[in-house]
C-alpha cells in the first residue's frame, strides 16, 4: 500500500507547484483568445516553455553564493517580445553580496550589463538598480573585462545593487547575427563560502512555489500587454514607455508595439524613415509576444539587413510569401499576434505608417 503523500515539504510543495501550473492555463481559455488552432497550440507550448525557464531560473540558480549565467530567453524559450538579434544572460544574485564577473567581448556591436530588482513573479515588473552600456565599461586590450557589482562604490567597473536587487543580466546584440559570435562571461560571489550548502526541503518548496508564480504572472502580463495593442489593429499607437520599462525594457530603446491581423490574401504594409540611431529592428511575434521561429523564417530585419528606399526610408511588408519588393517578414502560417519595432539610442521615434493590401496590389 502507498504511503499517504505528507501534508507539508517538498513533495506537498511538488503537488501544489503542479496544480499552481494547471491553474495557469486558465489564460488559454480567457474569452478573447482567438478560436486559431495554431494560436491554442502555440500557447500551451508557451506555457511549457515558461515552465522550463523558471524551473532554470527558481530551482537550479537559487545559490546566490554560486552564481552562474544562464539563458532566460533563447531560441526555444521566449519572452515578452524577446529581441532575436539578442543574447541574454542572467545571474541570480543577492543584493546584500559582492560579485566579480570576468569574461572576455566578442564580436556583436552592442554590449550591457543590468542589475536588476525582478519582480515577474509577483506583479510581472523589474527595475533596473544599476547599468553599465558598452562604452561606460573599461576593456581589455583583447576585449578582457573585470566588473564589480556591490551595493558600495567600487574603483573601475563597478555595478550598483541595492538591497532587492535579485538578477544581473547581460545583453549582447548583433547586427548579422549568423557571422557575429557573443562574449563569454563567468561571475563569483566575492567573500563567500568554499563550497555549496546541500540542498534542502525549505529551498525546494520556495523555488517551486515561486516557479509557479512566475509560469503565472509571465502569462498574464503579456496577454494584457497583446490586449492593450489590440485596441489600434494594425497600427503603431503611442504608448507610454514606463509600461515597458516596468516589463525590464532597455532605457534607452523606445518600443513601439503593435497587434496586425490579416487575411490569407493580404499584406500588412509598415512604411517609416528610421531616425539615427545605432540599431533598429522589427520584428513579428506570436500572440504571446513570441518572436517567430528566426532559425527557419524570415520574420525579423534590422538596421543592417534592412533593404532601403532611396529616400532612406524602408517598407516592411508581413505576407505568406514573398512578393519581391520591400524587406519581406514572414506571417508563418499566422493571421494575427503581435509586432514590434525598436529604435536604440534615438532622440527621434518616429511611428510608422501601416495599411493592409490585397497581395495582387502589391
């Protein structure tokens, strides 16, 4: 016979962690999802895949005193918009530590390093406590670095905590991301213990628990954010950027959103003179503000890539195929989701022009 499972502990911690995520697929069913076979399913992966990064996230990095850089969003693993021209990394720290990271820049053109206080888990926010650009950073005659990160000043490259901070994160962005290799980069808590504490039920409960939390709020705060860009389909509307920087957006980026929804036998047409600025890109995203599967589709271009008018400016053109002019995005076998535009280091953000034309108009 089967022992009775305990009341309390990790394996009551595992049950509830189990019925937390069963409870967040509520957001699959919520009335104005789109009945789109290929919508439901992209959005019980989403949830999978969400699952898989808190459980990196929560569970395998809660040892502050050994910290690592890992993944929160890949080419299998996305977030809120996630930039396909992107590498993240993130450490999961304590504000109240001191950290080296050491690494060595590779060959992509724009370079940070954030500290963060994150609050996904609880109401889906961060802000940043600390935030080093490329240029604020002293580098190695080979591109070697050293940075401190600790709630007091420190001489050369030092990241600010505070008290709350929780995750340091490293952005790494390319403009031709296929010939363009990230740095590599390792942290260490300074001062701390020799070797790992061994795991306990206390730990794991918390980590699941809060795992759970996260799958939610993720989920839930990125659907409002696609329903709020619903309100103007097919447009860029202006929206405030402190709703994105809460999200842990960059500050100096300005994000111009928007939701598209066409026909089979039509294109959904973006026409802009991007500003000057150091990178631009736009790119097409699922309804869970996915990026598109970049590996096998051309759903993304940029400020290198990007097929210019001679007036300088550029014209965007989402479609199933290919209609030979402009710089193609491929809708993928999607009929709506949700887009973005970035415009990095601009004092200008202009919002584009869009309309929907029949294909044969083109």
């Amino acid at each position: 016979m089967t022992a009775p499972y305990p009341s309390s502990g990790p394996v009551q911690a595992w049950r509830d962690f189990c019925a937390k995520l069963a409870a967040a697929g509520e957001v699959l069913l919520a009335p104005d999802v789109p009945d789109d076979p290929l919508i439901r399913a992209e959005g019980a992966r989403y949830l999978s895949r969400l699952t898989k990064l808190a459980l990196e996230q929560y569970v395998e990095a809660t040892d502050t005193d050994f910290p690592f850089f890992y993944q929160l969003s890949h080419t299998t693993g996305k977030i809120g918009a996630d930039n396909p021209d992107n590498q993240y990394l993130n450490a999961s720290i304590r504000g109240d530590c001191d950290y080296r990271i050491t690494g060595t820049r590779g060959s992509m053109f724009y370079f940070s390093i954030v500290a963060n206080a994150m609050r996904y888990h609880i109401d889906g926010s961060a802000h940043a406590t600390g935030s080093l650009m490329n240029d604020d950073i002293q580098w190695g005659p080979n591109g070697e670095v050293e940075i401190i990160a600790s709630a007091t000043p420190q001489p050369g490259n030092w990241l600010r905590l505070e008290a709350d901070t929780s995750v340091i994160i490293i952005r790494q962005s390319a403009l031709d991301r296929l010939n363009e290799t990230p740095g590599t980069f390792k942290i260490e808590r300074i001062g701390g213990p020799a070797v790992p504490a061994p795991l306990s039920g206390e730990t794991i409960s918390k980590g699941l628990a809060t795992a759970a939390q996260f799958v939610n709020g993720i989920a839930t705060t990125f659907a409002d954010w696609t329903r709020l860009f619903a309100q103007h389909p097919n447009a860029f509307p202006a929206i405030d950027q402190s709703m994105f920087q809460k999200g842990g957006g960059a500050k100096d980026i300005y994000y111009a959103h928007a939701y598209w929804k066409i026909a089979p036998d039509e294109a959904w047409v973006i026409e802009v003179t991007p500003p000057e600025c150091y990178y631009w890109n736009f790119q097409l995203d699922n309804w869970w503000m996915e990026s598109l599967d970049y590996r096998f589709r051309q759903i993304t271009v940029n400020k290198h890539s990007a097929r210019y008018e001679a007036d300088g400016s550029i014209r965007i053109i989402c479609a199933a195929s290919d209609p030979g002019i402009g710089n193609w995005i491929d809708t993928s076998g999607h009929t709506e989701g949700t887009a973005l535009l970035r415009w990095a280091g601009a004092t200008e953000h202009p919002l584009p022009a869009a309309r929907i034309v029949k294909l044969k108009d083109l």
